[in-house]
C-alpha cells in the first residue's frame, strides 16, 4: 500500500472534499445513511487494514474509563497502573498513548489486544456512521492518514453527485 501517494492525494483534494461534505451537512439526501453503509462495505472490502495500520503508527485513540477497565483487566493490570504505563493526559484532559506507534501494534500489524481494543480504534475511520456529515472535520483529517477514509470519500462523493 502506498501510504504517501494516498496522502498526497488527499491533500490534492481536501478543498474538493471539504466543499463537498459541507454541501452534505446543508443538504444531506434522504437515503444518505444507506449510501453510507454500502460505499463503507465497498470500500472495506477493497482494502485490508493490515497492509496498512497507518492509524495505530501515527494516531493514538482516546481511553475511556471502560477501555480502561477492560483492557487493565485482560492485561491482568489494575487500572492505575495500566494508565501509569501506557497513557497521559492530553490539554484537553483527553487519556491517551504516551508514544506512538501504538503500544499493543505487532509487527504483522495486528492489534495484540483486538478483542479488548479501545472504542475509538473499534469505530476507526468512522464510515459507517449515521448522519455522516457531523463528523466532517474528523472525516477530513482521516483522509490523511486512512487510505479506507480517502477511498470511501471519494466513492460517495461521485455516487451522490451523480444523482
């Protein structure tokens, strides 16, 4: 996979991509949440997120206090101790990694604590999210490091243009 061609990419096209999304919050179609799902279903089955793992070598989830929980608790941790190890406070008083890439990130990219993972990383790129477009700043900046959130853009914006 070819990280740096799909950021330059994105790049290209943010403008494109902020304008359109901005139209689809003003005027989103009534079979919006449907379109989403099938272009999102399309675009994962195109693309394998462990020829990747962009997002878990550059971007770190926010914790909340249940991924605490269970996490600590697979890990067989107390919870202080598991955020002592691994997490800080961010300025928005945000719990997140202290260093990236990801702490529980194998060498083949997969996730040593998949089943237990954080909420954030079980809904990352937020694609098949109702109502799409109140998420569009988020949606935009998982252009850049998502190949999925590029593609799925991309799919939706010709298949919504085209009507």
């Amino acid at each position: 996979m070819d990280l740096e061609n799909y950021k330059v990419q994105a790049l290209k096209k943010q403008k494109e991509h902020q304008k359109f999304l901005a139209n689809l919050k003003k005027k989103p179609p009534k079979n919006l949440d449907f379109v989403v799902q099938e272009t999102h279903d399309e675009v994962f089955a195109k693309i394998d997120c462990l020829s990747c793992a962009n997002c878990c070598k550059t971007t770190g989830p926010l914790f909340t206090e249940k991924d605490i929980e269970r996490i600590s608790k697979h890990l067989r941790m107390k919870p202080a101790d598991f955020e002592t190890k691994y997490l800080q406070t961010d300025e928005d008083q945000d719990k997140v990694l202290q260093n990236l890439p990801c702490w529980f990130l194998n060498e083949d990219n997969t996730c040593s604590i998949y089943e237990v993972r954080p909420k954030a990383c079980r809904e990352y790129p937020h694609t098949d999210r109702k109502k799409i477009y109140q998420i569009n700043h988020l949606t935009i900046k998982n252009t850049l490091i998502c190949p999925a959130a590029f593609e799925f853009v991309e799919r939706i914006q010709k298949k919504i243009e085209k009507k």
